[in-house]
C-alpha cells in the first residue's frame, strides 16, 4: 500500500507546473475509438486512469504507442467485445467506451462504470440518450446490452446537466443519422475539448460549452490531432496550497478563465492573486474573511475543488458555509479534518466551518481523490509530521504531485508500506 509522509509547516515557493486535464483525457481517449484512422493526443497525464483506459484500448485490440505524454492510437481493426466488469469498474470514465462503441458499432456489452465512491453516481441520464436515439438497453444486474438496428438523432432534454451524459451524447450522435439537439447540456471546458476533437476528426458538432449542443451525424470520421487543455482541478488545488501557505507561488500552464469561481471566492476571502495569460501567483495572506460556497455546474465553482478549499477554510477568521449540491457523499474528509483539529460539523448536504483552527499532523485516510488532495494541503500546513494512507485515490488524478511539492519547497514523500 502506498502513503504520503508531510512535515507540514515549509513555505512552498517557485513554479508548478500544470499537467493536462485528467477529466478531459480518459474522455478522448475513449473517443478516439470513433475515428477509422490513426489520432495522435498530446499533455496526456501520466496518471493510473490514464493506464486503465489504455489497458480497455489494447483489449479491444487498437494499437496504443505512447511517446512521453502524446498518445498514437488506431482503432482501425478493433473488436467489439464485451468489456470486462474488473476493467470498467476501475474508473467512472470507462462508459465512454459503452457510448463510442455503440456509436461506431451499433452494439455494446459492458459493465457499470467505477469511479470515487461520493454518491451513487447513477448512469440513467446517459441510457435515456441512447434510447431516444433508438438502441435498445437491456439491463442485468450490472451488465448492460445495448443495441441499435439504427441510430437516429432526436431532440434530448437532459434532466441535469450532467458532464459524463453530455460527454456520451456527443459520442453516440456524431455516428447517428440527422440532426442531435441535446438541451441541458453541461458546459464543463473538457467537454469543449471533446468536442473539438471530433470535430477535427470531421465531425460537426456546434455549440459545445453552452447548453444547447447540435450534432449533426456523419458517415466516417478520420485522423486527427489534439492536445489535452490544462487541468484546472490539479491548477485550483495546487492555488489553494498558495493561499494556506504559498510565497509568489506560481501555477503556470494553465487557464486562468476555467477556475474563475475559485479566483474570484479566492478575492473574496481576502488572497492576492496576479493573474497572467497562462499562470497565477499568489503568496499566503493572513486575516482571511470566511465565505459562503455552493457547488454548481461549470462555470459554478466546481465539486471537485469543494474538498480541496474546504482546508482552507479552517484556516480564516470566522464561520464559512459551504453546500455541495453535486453528490450526496462527498464529505468523507472532514472528519479526518476533525481529527487533526478543524472545526467542522455537517448538515446534509452543507458543512459549516468554524476558524481559524490550529492544524496538528495526524494519520488520516484518503477515501476519495479529492479528499485525498484536501488531507495532503492539511499536511502542508499542520504542525508536525501527517501521513495520508491510500494514497493511490490521490494519484489517479494528480500527475507528479510529490515531486511538484517537493520542487517548492514541501517536506513530502511517498512510502510503499
Ligand atoms: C464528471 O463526473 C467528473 N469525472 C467528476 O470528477 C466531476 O465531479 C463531475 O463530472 C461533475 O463536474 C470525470 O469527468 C471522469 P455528472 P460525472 O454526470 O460525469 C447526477 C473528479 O474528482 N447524475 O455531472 O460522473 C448524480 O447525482 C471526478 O475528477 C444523475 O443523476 O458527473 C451525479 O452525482 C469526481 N444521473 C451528478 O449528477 C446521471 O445519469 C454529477 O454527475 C448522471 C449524473
């Protein structure tokens, strides 16, 4: 089992380094099965899911060349097989692989998707787009059997706009035939950049980011070449480390614009920011003021960054009140935030924060990827030495997470126990 050993307290100065969006990888990944020709994918994060999906990719039979971080793939002589329940249960991203098979293929066995246990994460939203597109669902257990005679566009209202159902339609519907309106339609940037994607494979997708998407089906789609955008989860947690304990820490290689809700609550609180075209600065500043956050879909501040500032938090003059409104159990790290001496309590969906709480380092467990990221920023700052056990949860999503604090400055290393 792997853990992290911090001795918290080291200024973290310097640059880090942003690596390319886990979110928006294992999405095109999946994607590139549609096209018949070689595609090339370049910033891909040297991170375990990444190496799930490839292991899908060589068990379909495409061919996978990896060259530092630019992925070759063709999927010209691929098989259709059914995937695997102890393959697509490592990681929710799996069932794209359901959407682009039956898109290119017409036809899909496979096995409900994995993923960080922080709520039930239903599919249902992704099977009623298949079915209104004409494929058949037929659900055992958790295997599904999906087939299409053919597939046809329609007009779909999603019930939320849900990122993984956005991202599975636009899979499906670039192979249908006519004219896909999804509405609801989420407008995360990493479904822009699937979007993109297929487009330059020729697809015609218009209107991705906002929340009317038009696809409209086309017969072949060809090679192509693409660049995965900055990942702004990994570039909003390393810019909270800055706020708790940063001096002219610069995040660089990223896009200021996808984490404006973070930059703008960070202003809020009281943090001095300089924002650049493609880094920001920011040093630690004291006597922040408590806020209220609520989690909503892009361009709301992000799920995925509740955990990460909810250390920060415990670290401003005052009660903070945060309501994460995305999943129903998402809150696994706060009582090991407890344990090393915040003050947190939790009302369903909503954590109150009391501060400012002295940190003291402590054994505590990942239970998520990001609650994993939110222990490792307490360690940073507590007193003493904190160990994070399970750690793996945290290397799914952060590429090169121990040597990018150690280059500024952290007091980190990883154990193999
Ligand atoms: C993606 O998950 C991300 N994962 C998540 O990041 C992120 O938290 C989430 O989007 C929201 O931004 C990947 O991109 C691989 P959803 P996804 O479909 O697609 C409800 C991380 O830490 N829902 O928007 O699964 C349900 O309550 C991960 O990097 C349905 O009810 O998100 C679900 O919890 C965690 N039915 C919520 O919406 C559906 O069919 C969000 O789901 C789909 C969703």
């Amino acid at each position: 089992m792997k853990q992290i050993k911090i001795k918290g307290g080291n200024i973290l100065s310097g640059d880090i380094n942003i690596s390319g969006a886990k979110n928006s990888a294992v999405a095109l990944i999946p994607a590139s099965l549609l096209s018949d020709e070689e595609v090339r994918i370049d910033n891909i994060p040297n991170i375990s899911d990444i190496d799930a999906l490839n292991e899908i990719l060589e068990y379909l039979g495409a061919s996978v060349k990896r060259d530092g971080s630019l992925m070759i793939i063709d999927s010209h002589n691929i098989k259709n097989k059914k995937i695997p329940e102890s393959i697509s249960k490592k990681l929710r991203a799996s069932y794209y692989f359901m959407s682009a098979l039956l898109g290119k293929y017409k036809r899909v066995e496979m096995y409900f998707p994995g993923g960080c246990s922080i709520g039930t994460r239903p599919i249902d939203q992704t099977l009623k787009t298949f079915r209104a597109l004409g494929a058949t669902v037929i659900e055992d257990g958790n295997k599904y059997t999906i087939t299409a005679d053919k597939l046809v566009g329609t007009t779909i209202q999603l019930d939320m706009p849900s990122v993984g159902a956005t991202v599975n339609t636009l899979l499906v519907a670039v192979r249908a035939e006519g004219e896909t309106i999804l509405k609801n339609a989420a407008k995360e940037p990493e479904i822009v950049s699937v979007a993109t994607f297929l487009n330059q494979m020729g697809a015609k997708i218009v209107g991705a980011g906002t929340s009317e998407i038009r696809i409209e089906g086309v017969d072949y789609l060809g090679s192509c070449f693409t660049e995965v955008i900055p990942d702004r989860i990994e570039a909003g947690t390393y810019l909270i480390a800055g706020a708790l304990i940063g001096k002219d820490l610069t995040i660089r290689n990223m896009i200021p614009e996808h984490i404006s809700s973070l930059t703008s609550k960070l202003k809020e609180m009281g943090c001095k920011l300089k924002i650049g075209k493609d880094y920001i600065t920011i040093s630690k500043s004291d006597n922040l003021t408590p806020v209220k956050i609520k989690t909503l879909g892009y361009p709301g501040f992000p799920t995925d960054l509740q955990q990460p500032i909810t250390t920060l938090l415990t670290q401003v003059n005052g009660t903070s009140i945060l309501e994460e409104t995305i999943y129903e159990n998402r809150f696994q790290n706060v009582p090991y935030l407890n344990q090393m001496g915040s003050n947190i309590e939790i009302k369903e969906r909503t954590i109150k924060i009391k501060g400012p709480t002295k940190l003291v380092g402590a054994t505590v467990e990942a239970t998520d990827l990001r609650a994993g990221a939110c222990l490792v920023l307490a360690g940073l700052v507590a007193e003493g030495e904190t160990t994070v056990t399970e750690i793996k949860h945290v290397l799914r999503g952060y590429e090169n997470i121990i040597e990018k604090l150690q280059n500024v400055g952290a007091k980190i290393e990883l154990e193999e126990i």
